[in-house]
C-alpha cells in the first residue's frame, strides 16, 4: 500500500471497496454487524488502518460491468441518506 493511504482513508466518512470477490450481502436477514463476512480488500483496509470500510461485491466469472457498479453504488448512497 502507497505510504499516507491511512490518512486518506479516514479523511472520509464512508468507505466502500468495489471487489469481484465474494462477500456477505448485507441485506439478507441472517446477516449482521456480529456475523458479516468481508471480501479480500475490504478485511486489508479495515485491519491495517483501522477504518471502517464497506464493500459491495459481485462474482459471476466475468467482469464487473460499470453499469452494474453505478447502480450498486447509487442505492448505497441512497441508503445512507435515508438513514441519517
């Protein structure tokens, strides 16, 4: 990791990483904060600086399309929104 990225990371209020890697989904209803699974990336960030850090995830075999990723992205943002 680039030197500094810690202090980037905390500089924002939420952190999402966007992995073609398997993670819980967080909207099912046996999933919660005591029991979710992160992917790959997101376990890194969070256990090397100290930062909470999301991630939306999609493993299918293929490539994540942009399409797929703005959308994902767009209902999380709405989400925190909604909840503040």
């Amino acid at each position: 990791m680039q030197p500094g990225i810690g202090e980037i990371l905390r500089g924002f209020r939420q952190v999402i990483t966007v992995e073609g890697n398997w993670a819980d989904d967080p909207g099912d209803p046996l999933i919660d904060e005591s029991n979710r699974r992160y992917s790959a990336l997101a376990m890194l960030l969070r256990s090397r600086y100290l930062v909470d850090v999301d991630c939306w995830t999609e493993v299918r075999g293929r490539p994540i399309k942009p399409g797929t990723v703005y959308a994902a992205l767009r209902g999380r943002l709405a989400h925190l929104e909604t909840s503040r």
